[in-house]
C-alpha cells in the first residue's frame, strides 16, 4: 500500500516515461507505522539523471489505519556514469545492511488494468 502510494504521488512529480530506474529500500515496521524510503533516476540529459527520494510513512495499526503521508524530493542531478555509487552512499548513509531491490519503471507503473506496483503491500 505505501509503494502505491509513492507511484502515484511520483507520477504528479514526473512523467513516468522519464523514469528510468527505482530502487526500493527494505520498509521499517515500529510503533504501528510502516517507513519506506526510494531512490528514482529520471532523465535529464544525454549523460545525466535527475534524482529523487521518495519516502513514505503509513499507519498500520489502531483507528487510524491506512492514513499516511508521502514526501518527494528531487535531490540532485547526476552524471550516468556515477549513479550506482550515489546509490551506494545512500545506502551508507541510511545505515541500511542490505542494498536497495532495482524495480523496473514499467512494472512499477502498471498498465490502467493492473491495480498496484510490485513491493506494494
């Protein structure tokens, strides 16, 4: 539900078809909430990318179940050629023991048939 939540609010940030990459970080459960936090590449030139983060926080328990907020920022641009290590400082700086999962654009974005994107809960 929250990775549902981030494709669409990202899909009012930025045109889908200039999304390039996603990489999901395992969600954190505590306290009744869920956090999850993503790293999206979008076009931006010939050799760069923009970057955004993508986070979000949902209630999973108690009367206000389901209620939550998600937050995207564009953070920078980045040359091509050096994306996998800005991921891997993410990952650093976040603390995370395990990288990222890579999720494909085209199934994160499904056709108007299909109902959430992969990773969704």
């Amino acid at each position: 539900m929250g990775w549902t939540r981030v494709a669409q609010s990202l899909a009012q940030s930025v045109s889908p078809s200039d999304v390039e990459e996603i990489w999901l970080f395992a969600p954190v459960r505590g306290e009744g909430r869920e956090w999850g936090t993503a790293v999206i590449s979008c076009r931006a030139d010939a050799d760069r990318r923009r970057i955004f983060t993508a986070s979000y926080v949902l209630v999973v328990r108690g009367r206000e179940r389901g209620q939550g907020k998600v937050v995207v920022e564009e953070v920078g641009q980045s040359p091509e050629t050096v994306l996998h290590d800005v991921i891997a400082g993410v990952q650093e700086r976040a603390g995370e023991s395990e990288p990222p999962v890579r999720v494909a654009p085209e199934r994160w974005f499904p056709a108007q048939e299909e109902t959430s994107p992969p990773g969704s809960d």
